[in-house]
C-alpha cells in the first residue's frame, strides 16, 4: 500500500523560545495495530509519567517531520520498519502535565500480516522496554493505566472506519410516511453500525428513539440543535436511559460551528452552550471551518469536556444530495485533512470500497447515504 499520506504530514516541530514555562516538548505518536490487537509500551518507573503503558513514539526532532520522527522511533524502540506502511493522521494534542508540556502529533498505522506475524511473541523492545499487544475492548475499557494526554486517543479510537447517515424524512414522502422510514431503516441499517440520525424534521423527534429502541445494537450520533430526539435532561424512563447512553456523538453543522465564535475569532455564548456530556463531530468545508474546529477541540480539552471526535470533511466528490456543491477532489480534501486537529471522516460521493483511498488521503473514516444503507 502506498505511503501517500506521509506527504501530507510534513508538520515541523514548533521551535522553542525562551520562557519561564516548561518548553513544549514535540512528540510523534504512533498508534500501531493489526486488526483489533494494538502494541503499547510501558514506561519505566524512572521516567516521566513512569509505570504507565504508552503508545510507541518519541521526540521530533529539528530536522525531520512527525511522520519522519515516528518512522525513525519506532524503528528504534520495536525494530518494526513502516517506511511501506499508511501512515494516517489522528490528530494532535497539547496537554500541559504541570512540570513539562507536550504536543502531540498522534498518528494510526496498521502492520502487514507478516510484520504482525514477526513481532506479535516480542516482550521487550529494542531499548528493553516492555511491549504488549491488548485488545481494543481492552484498550478502550481503560484496562492499562495511560498517561493523561493519551485519554482524547482513545475516544478517537471508538471512530468506526464506516458512519451511515439516515435518510430524511422527506425522502419517503409526507409525515404520514413515517412508519415508512422507520421500517426501512430498522431493517437495512447494518449490524452494531454508527448511525447519524438526520431527521431534518423538528416534528418527529420520536422517531430517533423509535429507531434505537428497534436497534439496541447501534449506536447513535444526533444534531445538536432543536432537531435533537432525545432529552436527556428531562426525567427519563428506565428504557430512554438505556437509548440515552448510545448516543455517541453530538453534531455540530458547519453554521452552528462558525456561530461559535465571532468575526475577530473569539468564542461566543454558543460555545459555552454546547453539549456537556456527549463528544461532538462537527462539519467543516474550509480553512475557516478547519480553523474553528481546531480552536473548538482545544478549548474542549482545556475545559475536560468530552472531546470533538471527528470532522465531517466535505464534499469529497459530487453528491446527489447537493447537486450544486463544487466537490473538493481528493487533492484539496487531502490538503484540508491535514490541517484539522482531529481525525478526519470522508463524506460525499463516497462508497464503502473507497476506504483505502481515504485512508491514504489523510481521512481516518468515511460516512454516507446510499451506498451506507
């Protein structure tokens, strides 16, 4: 598989002034796996953020991309050589532990068979290092003690490679159609799938819920908007409790992102608004969007609220839904990935079978209509 996405990588390291904070120390991450198993490190008790695992990576250094770095240091510290592999990014984190601060460019790189095969039974590294392969239930359950900078990783990596978008209501007709789209998508949403339920109907909000009652094995992203099905703040029955507590997402429009901050950049009310216990995805079409969602993700982690887990980049390539939207071109939409702080989701005009070439453009995931359902 091509390394075409280590050429949009190429972020140098930020350089270091004189200050009385701790310098920022610029770090590549290298979030390796096969399949559902991913390799951690565990960090001496000597070292900062010691008797933790890890992911492998380590210092950028001032000559070399992140993409470089992370290819020389897992090289180094595992012996496992991704100069063929795609390379694609995650995003990037500050995190500030007090005595030292670090930026993180955090990318996911996923081994051959045979590179998997020849370093699956290896307990130490290169530097004599503890590895381990854990599963991604694991992983995600919190069952291995990571640094505090790596908890926005792991929400990141509950993005599912795939995210159907529902129909709108409108497509099957008049509100009296209703039961029509309950059906169809009851029965053609695929199994244990992330659904975006898009209504773009304020009057059925009902049906959201219908459909998770129907469906207890999907999980849910919803519009935050008035659109939103499901209240969580109201008194809930045992089973909305239950619906609740699938909803992986909040979704944030590319208006309702750019009302959140105003003309000179600063964040308005509408930020502060926003959803407390729920990630968010947000679209972005732009540089501007880009730029907003980037400053959005980093006030969210300031604040130690849920992260922003994703951004709908769009179009990719013509769509009917909106005919008249110029598409982006891989090229252009490559460009605007690299650019966003965190990963990156395809949509518009693409089909499951394009994953690949997401994926070497810089995209982490890819949504859809109708060939998603």
């Amino acid at each position: 598989m091509s390394n075409r996405s280590n050429q949009h990588s190429e972020t140098k390291p930020e350089s270091k002034t004189k200050t009385n904070k701790p310098s920022i120390v610029n770090v590549a991450v290298a979030v390796i796996h096969y399949k559902d198993q991913y390799l951690l490190g565990f960090r001496d008790a000597t070292q900062h953020q010691g008797n933790r695992y890890e992911f492998v990576g380590g210092k950028i250094e001032a000559n070399e991309s992140a993409a470089q770095a992370l290819i020389r240091e897992v090289a180094e510290e595992t012996g496992i050589l991704l100069d063929n592999n795609t390379i694609v990014k995650l995003g990037r984190l500050h995190h500030d532990y007090g005595d030292k601060q670090v930026s993180l460019q955090v990318y996911k790189i996923e081994l051959t068979a045979e590179q998997y095969e020849q370093h699956k039974h290896r307990e130490q590294g290169l530097e004599g290092q503890a590895l381990t392969w854990v599963s991604k239930s694991q992983l995600l359950a919190g069952a291995y003690h990571l640094p505090a900078a790596n908890k926005t990783i792991l929400e990141w990596l509950k993005l599912p490679s795939k995210i159907t978008i529902t129909y709108p209501l409108a497509h099957f007709g008049t509100h009296t159609d209703a039961a029509a789209w309950l059906q169809y998508h009851q029965e053609n949403l695929a199994s244990e799938s992330w659904v975006y339920i898009r209504l773009k109907d304020a009057n059925s909000k009902h049906l959201a819920e219908q459909l998770m009652t129907a469906r207890p094995d999907i999980l849910a992203i919803l519009p935050n908007d008035e659109e939103q099905p499901l209240n969580v703040e109201e008194s809930l029955t045992a089973n909305e409790t239950e619906t609740g507590q699938r909803i992986v997402a909040k979704h944030l429009t590319h208006s309702t992102l750019m009302q959140c901050f105003n003309d000179v950049g600063s964040s308005t009310a509408l930020t502060q608004s926003l959803p407390k216990d729920h990630p968010l995805i947000v679209s972005c079409h732009d540089i501007a969007s880009i730029t907003a969602a980037n400053k959005l993700a980093s006030m969210r982690i300031q604040n130690a609220l849920p992260p922003v887990i994703g951004a709908f980049v769009s179009p990719v390539l013509a769509t009917q839904t909106h005919p008249d939207d110029t598409p982006l071109g891989w090229e252009a939409w490559s460009e605007l990935a690299e650019l966003a702080d965190m990963p990156v989701i395809g949509l518009g005009g693409l089909e499951p079978a394009m994953l690949n070439q997401a994926l070497q453009y810089g995209g982490i995931s890819m949504a859809g209509i109708r060939q998603f359902i």
